[in-house]
C-alpha cells in the first residue's frame, strides 16, 4: 500500500520505518527542512535502538522517501497515517491544536477513499472530529481509524513490528478490510471497537499505569517508615493471583510526566467538562509531584549543607535507550542541586552535550566511576545497563564512605557489598545518621 506518514519526531520516524520494513510504500512528510535532510541521509531525529538501519534499509530499497511536500507525500496515497508527536508545556497538559490544523490542512488534497489513520495522542473525540470536518470540505468519502500509539522509548521499533495486541477503532465494521490489509504484516491478535472507545483506552492505559506507580511509590514511603521492605510487599502482592506477576507494582522513581502525566490530565480535564467528580484520578499527579521529592528529602536527611557536597550523578537522560532530556528528573534534580550550590558530576553512556543552562557548572565525566572520584554522594538517575557493571570496591576506593541513592534499586548488590557503602532506595527501611 501507498502510505504517507504524517510528523516525523519519534512517533513518525519509527512508524514511517517500520512500515516500510513491512513491505509498504512510504512517504514520510514533515514542515520541518532539516529534519527531512538528516532523515534523508538515514540519521534519526532522536536515538532509538534499531531505528537508524532501518531507515538505511528503507532508503536503499526505494520503500522510504522523505518530503516536506504535502502535495507530493498525498499522491496516490491509500493512508495517510498521523504520527505527529503531541507537545506538552512544562505543566504537562497536552496541546493537540497544531496536530489537528496540520491534518486539517491536508484532507481537501487527500485522494478519495483515503484511509486516515490517527496515532498521535490526541483528546478523545478527536478523530470524530476530523471527520466531521472532512464532511464539511466535501470529503466524506474518506475513512477515519484510530490506531494509538503504544511506543516506549528505547523499544519503539519492537513495540511497532512486534506488539502483544492491537488496539483499532473504527466507525463502521466494514472499514476494517483495509486496515487488515495494512497491518496484515503485524503478527499480533487485534483488538476492534469504536473511534471513541479506542482513543479512551489509550487514556485508560496510561491512567491505570500511573496508579499503579503512585500506590506502589505510597505504600514504599509508608514502609521506610515502619521497618517493611516494599520490595518484599511487591512480592506479596505480585503472587496474588488477582493482580499478577507483571502489575506495574515496583516500588522506585516516580514517574516523569510525559504520557502518563498527559492522560491523566486529559481525563482530569474531560471528566470536569462533562461535570463528573473523579477523586482518585485527581489525586494522582499531586501523589507523584511529592514523590518526586525522595532523593531531594534523602539528600537533605544526609547532608546539612548541599554547597558543600559533591553529588555523582549517573544518567540524565529520560529513561535507558534514549537520548531525550524533556522531561528527564536527572536534568531536573541538577537544577536543584545546582540552586543549592552543590558541586555535581555527570556520566551518561550516550549524551555528550548536556544541557545548554548548565554551562560549565556541571562536570561532565567519560567514565561512571571518574564522576564519583571525591564525591559524597551518587544518585542512580537513568538505569543504564552499564552501572550494574560497577563493583562496591571501585566505588569505595573512589569515593570513602559514599552514600549511593538508588531509588529503582537497580543496583541492588550494592545494599550489602560493604558497610562503608551507605545505600538508600525507595522503600528500603530508612537508616540515616
């Protein structure tokens, strides 16, 4: 099939490579020159693993093109698949507007019986909406589907060519040939229902998963306090047959805005348009902006005064498998530690330019174990694969009586190594001098 891939951010970029790597002809299209020049040449517009051969197999074989001509990306096309990545603002809400308009501006010019699919995580509703609008400018003869997103970072490219299941929303039962015939290449069992029911139940997902961190984060504060390990109540919990060995139930970091923040307060927001009162959903961000704090409250408990302290930090990405910064708690946390006047020293295994703000005020170290060369403490922030890799004896001949803040626990054989070592995690009974 002839597929015109709509924004070519992470969303866009992974859908138009993956697509083509599936045997279909695609055009991906995007207002932005640059992005198209590096898209062109096989690089892509952020790090993702296996993105990049992809985009270099898809060029090669004449699968892939890029435009940032709308009218000759539409040409022939029998999809046009919106992959726009949605734009936050620092407080997070979402802000569809501008995927919308660009959509909009494109259905007069889309060849009739086009298939517009909609991945881009917009408010429920939306896709209705553009259908009415395509209504309105003569172009009933178009067919909407909903197709949401379900894309991690640093696993983006499996998640699309090998997902569990398929969520596909549709208008009318009838519309779904084509899209049989579209993801005919997917081995994954699909799920079909209605426009709206599938845009909610990507918010649902996310919603759900945010619930679960911010119990999870609850219940482990409440266990420093009383002496319990959260990660032996995990445990309990997980075996309960009624909630499952894969319940998103660890104790750890809270979760850093982005997706699950944007549909949390997308339902916040459609719940109070239609009047209806949703107290856990409300209490959601707030339980995870306060659980931010952790190791900002565990620094303080340590040190009296954070101008004189040296702070590691290892990772300040997002999260692992990625070399975004938006919305990473380590740049965050820098910051604060940055106001506080401490000293602070960075390793990431893939960022090599740290954020413009920073200047020269934070140190940017080649390997894990030179950043926390003389530090007082170090805080796990990103969990690369490479710092499990790092001995208690490496650190300590480092760093004397350091104390390691690891709120994941992802360095778990660093709680007993040594008793010089001082270990902190969530929900780990607190010990602090």
């Amino acid at each position: 099939m002839n597929v015109c891939v709509l924004g070519l951010w992470h969303l866009g970029s992974v859908t138009a490579a993956c697509l083509a790597a599936l045997g279909h002809r695609v055009v991906g299209l995007d207002a932005d020159e640059g992005r198209i020049a590096s898209l062109r040449s096989g690089a892509a517009p952020l790090f993702e693993p296996g993105l990049e051969e992809l985009l270099r197999q898809g060029l090669a074989s004449g699968q892939l093109r890029f435009t940032s001509a709308a009218s000759e990306a539409t040409a022939g096309a029998d999809v046009l698949w919106v992959a726009c990545d949605t734009a936050v603002t620092d407080e997070e809400p979402a802000q569809p507007h501008h995927v919308v308009a660009q959509v909009e501006q494109l259905i007069p010019a889309l060849p009739p019986g086009t298939l517009v699919v909609v991945s881009s995580q917009l408010p429920v509703g939306s896709v209705r909406r553009l259908q009415q609008y395509a209504a309105k400018c003569r172009a009933a003869d178009l067919t909407f589907a909903c197709v949401p997103e379900n894309l991690r970072l640093g696993s983006a490219v499996s998640d699309f060519l090998r997902p569990e299941r398929l969520v596909v929303g549709l208008e009318r039962e009838a519309d779904g040939e084509e899209l049989r015939n579209l993801l005919h290449c997917i081995p994954a069992p699909i799920e079909w229902m209605s426009l709206e029911a599938a845009e909610m139940t990507k918010h649902a997902i996310n919603a759900f998963l945010a619930v679960s961190v911010t119990f999870a984060n609850e219940l482990a504060r409440i266990c420093e306090a009383v002496g319990a390990d959260a990660k032996q109540v995990e445990r309990g919990l997980k075996t309960d047959r009624r909630i499952g060995a894969r319940a998103y139930l660890a104790p750890g970091a809270a979760f850093a805005g982005g997706t699950l923040a944007r549909d949390v307060g997308l339902l916040n927001r459609t719940a109070g348009e239609h009047g209806i009162v949703v107290p856990l959903l409300s209490s959601i961000l707030p339980s995870n902006a306060a659980h931010r704090l952790w190791t900002r409250d565990t620094l303080r408990a340590l040190f009296a005064d954070l101008s004189q302290t040296t702070i590691a930090m290892w990772g300040i990405t997002y999260k692992p498998g990625t070399d975004t910064l938006r919305g990473s708690p380590a740049v965050e946390l820098c910051d604060w530690l940055l106001e506080a006047g401490a000293t602070i020293r960075v390793h990431d295994p893939i960022v090599s330019d740290l954020p413009p703000h920073w200047g020269a005020a934070v140190e940017r170290c080649d390997s894990p174990v030179a950043a926390v060369r003389g530090a007082q403490a170090l805080v796990l922030a990103t969990a690369w694969p490479l710092y499990r890799t790092i001995a208690a004896e490496q650190l300590l001949e480092a760093a004397p009586r350091l104390a390691v803040l690891d709120p994941q626990r992802f360095l778990p054989h660093l709680a007993a190594a040594d008793e010089r070592l001082r270990y902190f995690a969530v929900g780990m009974p607190r010990k602090v001098p």
